[in-house]
C-alpha cells in the first residue's frame, strides 16, 4: 500500500553540501515529497526526538550533533515507502552500507550518517507530527 515516511537530512549532510543530491536521489527513486523544510532542531527538541534513545551511551552526542547545525525534515510517500526508504539510505553504519545507498555515498561515520528514515508507521507518523503541522502536509 501507498504510505509515508519521514526522514532528515542530517546537520553533517546539510554541512557538506549534500541537501539537494540527496532529494534528487531520493525523488529519483520513486518518492513524492508530502512536506519538506530546512530547520534546526534545538538540544530540547533532539533530546524529545531520540528519547528512545536516552538509556543508550552515544545519546548526548546525538543530541548535540543533531542540534548543531540546520537538517533539512521531509515527509515522503511510496508504495512500502518504510522499508524502501530504509533500503535506500542503508545500514547505520557508513561503512555496512551497500553500494549505491545515500550513506555509502554521503555519510561519514556511525554518528554522522546523513540521513534519517523511520524504522515503522507508527514511528514515520510520531515522527511527521514532530516536524510538521496539518497544514504544511501536501
Ligand atoms: P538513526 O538510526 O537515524 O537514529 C539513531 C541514531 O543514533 C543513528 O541514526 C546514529 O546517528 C546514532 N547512532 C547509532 N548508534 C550509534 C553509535 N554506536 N555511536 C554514535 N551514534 C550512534
């Protein structure tokens, strides 16, 4: 079925430059932006994010790296847009992830990793809501 998801492109993507070869790559592959805007998290605002995350030993240079610079939040819709986007943007790890995939191609390490992309439904549409209003979806 046709579903959403979200994603980021994450402060060191923005850093380097990356912003509009990542939508072109993403828009290439078959993904029609719902929402998009170029903001910047505050360290409130990462540590609300990630608190999933907050037991977990790398959370405070998450939250610092995720609030140190603008991302650029986007909500994206696809037949299977979860796990195709998952698939598209690759393994965590920059250097688990196969060839072809945005972090293979943009991302620097673990932490640094360019891009963002809901692991559920459930997740996408928390996640969407966190980003974007009623009205700035499309
Ligand atoms: P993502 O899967 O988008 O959301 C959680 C993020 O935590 C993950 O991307 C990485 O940016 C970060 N992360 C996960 N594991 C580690 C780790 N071992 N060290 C530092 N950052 C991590």
């Amino acid at each position: 079925a046709t579903n959403r998801t979200f994603t980021m492109i994450k402060p060191d993507g923005v850093e380097d430059g990356h912003t509009g070869a990542i939508l072109d790559k993403i828009t290439a592959s078959g993904f029609r932006i719902v929402a998009l805007k170029k903001t910047q998290m505050t360290v409130a605002d990462a540590q609300a994010f990630y608190e999933v995350h907050s037991e977990r030993p790398f959370y405070g240079e998450l939250v610092e790296f995720m609030s140190r610079g603008p991302i650029v939040a986007a909500v994206l819709e696809k037949e299977n847009a979860v796990a195709d986007f998952r698939t598209l943007i690759g393994a965590t790890n920059p250097a688990d992830a196969a060839e072809g995939t945005i972090r293979k191609m943009f991302a620097k390490s673990m932490g640094e990793n360019a891009v963002h992309g809901s692991d559920s439904d459930e997740n996408a549409a928390i996640e969407s809501a966190f980003h974007f209003s009623g009205r700035e979806m499309f």
